[in-house]
C-alpha cells in the first residue's frame, strides 16, 4: 500500500561489498549557434543506488514528469507520468513487475495513485469538471471510472475496494471527502477547521478503517514559521481531534502533497516541504520538530518512508538561492534519533531535487526526482535542458 494511505515503508542498507560509481548518464546542454555551452551535470549509479528509469528527451525538450509512485511488493509497482505532449501533458499510468527495471504503459490516465495490494488500486485522473476517480482490481488491466464532479481531487488515501478518503479542491477551497460505493458517489465529510475559509488541507493518511490522520495549515499571508495542525480521528471520521504541532519553518520551495508514514499504531512521521520533520509517538495527539539535516542552505524535505519504526528515509532538496538546487537524501537507522546524509547519484544535477520516496521493506526502495535548466533560469542564447528520472535502492 501507498506511504500516503498507511504505512510509510523504508530501508536502512546493508554494507555494499565495493563502491559502484559508475556514471550511467552525462548531459550537456547545447547552445546555439556562436553561444557558450552549460552543463546540467550528470545522473550516476551511487552506491546503494542506480537509475531504473530516465526520461531525457535533449536540449529544448520536455520530459515525462514522475508525479507520484507506489510499490506493493519487492517487484510490483505503478507510476503516475506526466507525458510530453501539446498543448499540455498527458498523464498517464506505467507499471512494473520487475522492480523497476521495465515498464510497460497501462493504457489509462492518471496523476495520483494509491495501490492497497497487487491488484487492487486506484487512481485519480483530472477533467475541465472536476476530476475522476478509477479503480482497478485485476492490477491495473483494466479499470472503472467515475466522475467526481465539483472537486479536482488532491490526494487518496485508499482503504479497500469501496473505501476511499480524498482531499478535494474547488476556487481554493479544501475539503475532506469520502466513498464507501467503490467511487459512485462522494459525500463531504466535516471537521472543526471545516468552517474556516483559509485552511488547506495538504496531506491525509489511514492506518485502517477506524484511524486516520489528515495535514491542515492556516493560508499564510507571508513568509515565516507554519503553523500546521493534525486532524485526528480513531472512529472512522465521525469525529475528529485538532491537535497542534510545533511551528516549522516555512520555505520557498516544496509544493508537493504532505506525506503522512505511520510504521506503527502510535508512531508516526509527516513531511511537509519544510526542513523539519513532525513526528509523533502517542498515535497523533501530539508532534515533535525533528530536524534531520542541519546545513547552512535551505531545506526542504518533501516525502519520507518509513518500512519500520527505526528505519526511515527522507527526500528533497537544499540550496542557497533559487534555482540552484540540490538534490538530498537522509536515513535512519534509530527511529529518528541521529539521521545522516545518503548519496543518490542525483547530487550533481543542477537544479535537481528529489519529489517522491517509497520503501516496501529495509531493503526495496525507489526514488523520484527531476531537475535540469528550466526555461525561467536560463539566458535567451540557451535552450532549457530538463531530465527526470526514478532510481532503486540496491542493499
């Protein structure tokens, strides 16, 4: 099952035998004619990791973008791909039952994605009404769409075959929505921040039926600490809990969905785009700013997986000034206590960051990142130059 849904799932490695640095791929932006040239820097294997997956179409082209992955076992996972195509991408959904190492297109669309087993999943595609909701259950060969009118859908998180939470947006308003019909209709469900007009609703997660946990932060009218809040609820969304948490700080990158990861009942970890991460160890009532990475740059940590309650890993990026970004991995091997510092090959990409994180067991992850010379950050003599691409964890 997807980080987002329940468990968050991670991996603390095994001492590799030899280093292996092995440089798959060197990229180099072309100029025109009598200009200079600027490299993108390179994507190479690190130790415990090599690309599975790389998506470099060449100066002045666009990537497929990785929008979300999940994985249900060592071999089975699916990714949600934003398509180069005009005038706007396509979304569409790919998978693999090797581990990585090939995908094959599922033939349908989809920007966000939750699988609970092998073969059963679901999948969110956007439309000019609202959005749609699809729900395999032989695997992804084929699947069952419904319209949910009046929302564009943000986030699932998936429970079974009929019971699906979701974050809906509509105008820059939040709300918090649930199936229990397999997707056929859709009922609003009610919070204490319900009433509040500038509340976002950035992340949600359910253990099982009865627990669940939904991110929610009051709108910011300028930079500084957030101040987030926890929605808690252990009787299956009849009633909800707001629990406070310790203000983080707040940065200027990281817009991803928050990514709630609980390894047990009672303890749990959220990654919010800032450079610390929330943790709990009473089931949600209350947080803890735990800050992996101390650096002089700005950090921002978007995803984490956690397979176990000491095992866990984070993902994001750091820098000095916008856009040069880095790419940066954390680990764990204590619960949270002492976090170091992992290479993934992605360090040398400029403006390379690292979105999307999912471990299966201590030894099976898989990362998502992109990055590369964007259009906004390049001078007029240069043609952009990005690169996107998924990467697997070798124990």
């Amino acid at each position: 099952m997807g980080d987002c849904c329940c468990l968050a799932r991670e991996a603390m490695p095994k001492l590799f035998a030899a280093a292996r640095i092995v440089a798959l791929l060197m990229l180099s932006l072309a100029a025109m004619a009598g200009c200079g040239t600027r490299s993108i820097g390179s994507l190479s294997s690190a130790e415990r990791w090599k690309p599975v997956r790389v998506s470099d179409p060449g100066p002045g082209k666009h990537p497929e973008v990785y929008t979300d992955i999940d994985f249900v076992d060592a071999q089975d996972g699916w990714a949600a791909v934003l398509a180069p195509a005009l005038p706007i991408p396509e979304p569409r959904l790919i998978r693999t039952s090797d581990g990585g190492q090939t995908w094959a297109d599922q033939g349908v669309s989809g920007v966000s994605l939750d699988f609970v087993s092998e073969r059963l999943g679901w999948a969110v595609e956007r439309t000019s009404a609202g959005a749609k909701v699809g729900r395999t259950l032989d695997g992804g060969t084929s699947w069952n769409w419904h319209d949910v009118r009046g929302h564009g859908l943000l986030w699932l998180a998936a429970i079974s075959a009929n019971e699906v939470w979701a974050i809906g947006e509509r105008e820059g308003s939040y709300t918090l929505l649930r199936t229990q019909d397999g997707g056929q209709s859709w009922e609003a469900v009610r919070h204490p921040l319900s009433e509040e007009p500038n509340v976002l609703l950035l992340g949600l997660a359910f253990r099982d039926p009865k627990h669940g946990w939904v991110l929610a932060e009051r709108r910011r009218t300028s930079p500084g600490t957030r101040r987030l809040f926890v929605l808690l609820t252990r009787n299956a969304g009849e009633t909800f809990e707001v629990c406070a948490t310790p203000g983080v700080p707040d940065v200027e990158w990281g817009s991803l969905p928050a990514r709630i990861a609980f390894p047990t009942e009672r303890e749990g970890w959220i990654a919010c785009g800032s450079s610390a991460l929330l943790r709990t160890t009473d089931g949600g009532k209350t947080w803890a700013a735990i800050t992996p990475l101390v650096s002089s740059n700005r950090v921002s940590l978007v995803d984490c997986s956690f397979p176990d309650r000491f095992t866990g890993w984070a993902v994001g990026a750091e820098w000095d000034r916008l856009p040069d970004k880095r790419a940066v991995a954390v680990v764990t091997g204590d619960g949270g206590k002492t976090w170091r510092r992992v290479s993934t090959g992605a360090e040398e990409i400029e403006d390379g960051h690292l979105t999307r994180v999912v471990f299966v067991d201590t030894e099976h992850g898989w990362i998502a990142g992109e990055g590369g010379i964007v259009p906004s950050d390049f001078p007029v003599q240069q043609r952009p130059h990005m690169i996107s691409f998924i990467l697997k964890y070798i124990p």
